[in-house]
C-alpha cells in the first residue's frame, strides 16, 4: 500500500518532523436501518492468520510464498463455488519492478479472480478488490504483512459469502491482485487486459490495510470523484463500533490516496472507486506487521462496513 513512486516523495516524508492531518469528513450516520450483516468471523480470522504465517513467506510476487498465497486463495474460491473467467481463477501478467527491498527480477505473476454472476444486470460488474502481496523475506526475517494487506485478502473471502448466500442484481467479481507492492502492476493489467469490457465495470471497491486503527478510524477515500458513490453509498453506511470518515483525496492533495493502491488502476480508467484503509501506523512496511497487531474487532466491523458499501453500490446503480 502507498507505494513511494519516486526517491523524492521518500526524502519528503523523512523529511517532514511531524504528519501533516488530511481534511476529512466524518460519517455520522445514526440510522442502522435494516442492516444485518453477518459472517463467519472466526474463519476469517483464521485466514488472514494463515496468509500472515511465516509459512507463506511474506507472499513476495514471484516467489514461493506467492505461489502457496494464490493457490490458496484459489482453493478459497472453490470452496465458495465462485465462477472463473475465461476458465481459470488465475491471470497471468508478466512483470518487473522494485520495492522497499530493491529491485525485482522479470517473472510471471498471478492475479487471482472468481465471480458471483447477478440475479437481474450480470452483464454489468462491480469489482472488489485486494492485493495479496507483501514484501518477503530479507535474510532471516520475514515481512509478514498481516494488515498490509492479508487483512484485505481474508475480507474478500466473507464478502464473497455474504453475497453467494444474498445474491447481487449485478455481477460481482472478487479479485485478488498480485504486484501492488512494485507498482500496483496485477491491478494495471487487469484494467489493460480486461476479461469484461471496461464500459461494463460500475465501480471498484478496494481494500488495503483495514485491520487496525489506533484511532479507531476507517477511512474511505474516492468520494469527490463520483458523487452518486458519495450521496448514494457513503452517507449510507453505518457503524456503532467504530469511525467511518472520508478524506485523504481533497482538492489540497495532502497525503492523497487516490493513487496510492489499486483503485488508481481503476480511476485512472475513468471507473468510480472506493477505497477503504486505514492512515501508516509504526509497523506499516516492518516485521512487526503481524497478525498480533491486527485489532480483531475493529478489523470484522471494518468488513462489515465494506459489505455494506458493496451492496449499497449494487443498489444504487440499479437506479
């Protein structure tokens, strides 16, 4: 998440001796409506402790803890009896780039992809999205990645059964992306090359980094750029446990998110997006991102909220 695109923007924010506070808005919808969303919250805990686990080896793209990360995810997708895409859950995209650790070799990468075909519209999609890829290993240590973003990865599992067992009038696609640490590639390509045409995607929804909050704070950003998601999706979207606020994409462009993961692949198409993430806290892109330091309540009310907002987006597009 929040790929440091040039060695400039890196000096910039080492250089700066405190965190500049982004303008936002804070969600403050009291009406629950009729909203009752549950999922098996244990399983999904147990998935992003997996995908977190020094066995998956800090799930670096083109390495063997990719390798078991996709195919486990694809054995997700089975279970959940999701559709393929052209036949496979996987789509490959050749790729090079660099991270935090340097440069990366050429190799092949995997997104992983499964749909929920709609009851009504299934020709037109709203893609969900995460990425599963981390960082690896340096030595020794391994960059577990358990809120950067496994949180995100084991999110689409329950969202995706939320929505086999409640049925969209619209396509859903449950994409997890590979390459977004070396430049939100698997996402780049997924929008270069896509398996449906572009004018039949409605929106994007993207997770990156929703397990913890020392604030307590859920952020969505990609608001000022469609208002219908706004008017119609965000000011729709209720929580009692924890604080939903919008920002981070203002006309100012402090500390803008809007290309900071893999909804800017999107937008970048022209295609509405939401973001939903939390602002870098100590362990961000460190070893000490385990699954530990995940804030389990925060992090299931955060799925919620998500699901809430892709069904909220399935509504309103059917206006």
């Amino acid at each position: 998440m929040k790929n440091n695109i040039t060695i400039i923007i890196v000096l910039l924010f080492v250089l700066c001796s405190c965190k500049r506070e982004t303008k936002s808005k804070i969600i403050n919808n009291t009406i629950s409506s009729s909203v009752r969303i549950s999922f098996d919250s244990i399983t999904q805990i147990e998935s992003l402790k997996i995908l977190s686990s020094d066995s998956y080896l800090g799930r670096e793209t083109g390495t063997k803890g990719a390798e078991l990360s996709r195919n486990y995810i694809a054995d997700k997708f089975t279970a959940l009896k999701l559709d393929k895409l052209g036949g496979s859950y996987f789509q490959s995209f050749p790729y090079n780039g660099s991270n935090d650790h340097g440069d990366v070799k050429e190799g092949l990468a995997y997104n992983v992809i499964g749909l929920i075909r709609g009851r009504e519209q299934s020709n037109k999609f709203i893609v969900v999205g995460a990425h599963y890829d981390h960082l690896g290993t340096s030595g020794k240590k391994v960059y577990n990645g358990a809120d950067d973003n496994a949180s995100g990865t084991a999110a689409l599992f329950s969202i995706a059964t939320y929505f086999k067992e409640n049925p969209p009038k619209h396509s859903i696609i449950i994409a997890a992306w590979d390459g977004e640490e070396i430049g939100l590639l698997g996402s780049q390509y997924y929008v270069n090359h896509p398996i449906i045409l572009q004018k039949d995607i409605l929106c994007n929804i993207n997770m990156d980094m929703i397990g913890r909050s020392e604030k307590n704070e859920l952020f969505i950003t990609g608001t000022p750029h469609n208002k219908l998601l706004m008017d119609s999706v965000v000011t729709s979207l209720y929580s009692n446990k924890i604080k939903i606020l919008t920002g981070h994409d203002g006309d100012d462009r402090e500390d803008d998110w809007t290309y900071s993961s893999d909804h800017g692949s999107f937008h970048k198409k022209g295609i509405p997006f939401l973001y939903f993430g939390v602002e870098d806290h100590k362990d961000y892109h460190k070893t000490s991102d385990v699954f530990e330091s995940i804030q389990q309540a925060f992090y299931l009310e955060a799925t919620r909220v998500v699901i809430q907002a892709t069904k909220r987006a399935d509504e309103c597009f059917t206006r």
